[in-house]
C-alpha cells in the first residue's frame, strides 16, 4: 500500500448538501482519511495510491460540488518528517 495526502485549498466554502456529499468520499475504497479546515480554507485526502489517483480523487471533490482553487502535489508517508 502507497498512502499520499492530497492539499486542496478552496476559496468559497462547501455548502452543507455539499459537506454531506464530502463525507460520503470516506465510502470509497481506498480513502484512508479527509480533513476539511475552513480556518485555513483547506481539504486533505489521505488515500492508497495503489487503489486511487489524484484525478480521481479531484473528480470525487467535483462530484460533491467541492470548487478547489488549487493543489499541491502529492506527499507520500516517506515524505514525513520522522
């Protein structure tokens, strides 16, 4: 299993059918965790990279009518400071 966190950031917040639709991202096999921040205006995806992608994880956001403003790459367990 390869674990990668995606960073979102998002400029208007989700409304709450949208939030319903976000937690029900946590159904799909292979995503390990989600943390949405509205004080920092941001959303990360823990997920198994061998089951997901980040296309695929960006389209669940869409799905949930979550607008992300921007990404930054993915980080790996390995990228972790010990």
């Amino acid at each position: 299993m390869t674990q990668l966190d995606l960073l979102f950031h998002y400029e208007v917040a989700p409304s709450p059918s949208a939030l319903l639709a976000f937690n029900k991202i946590r159904d799909v096999y292979g995503v390990r965790r989600l943390e949405l921040r509205e004080r920092d205006k941001s959303i990360r995806i823990e997920f198994d990279a061998t089951r997901l992608s980040a296309a695929v994880i960006q389209q669940l956001l869409r799905r949930a009518d979550i607008n992300v403003a921007e990404s930054l790459p993915p980080t790996s367990e390995a990228d972790q400071p010990i």
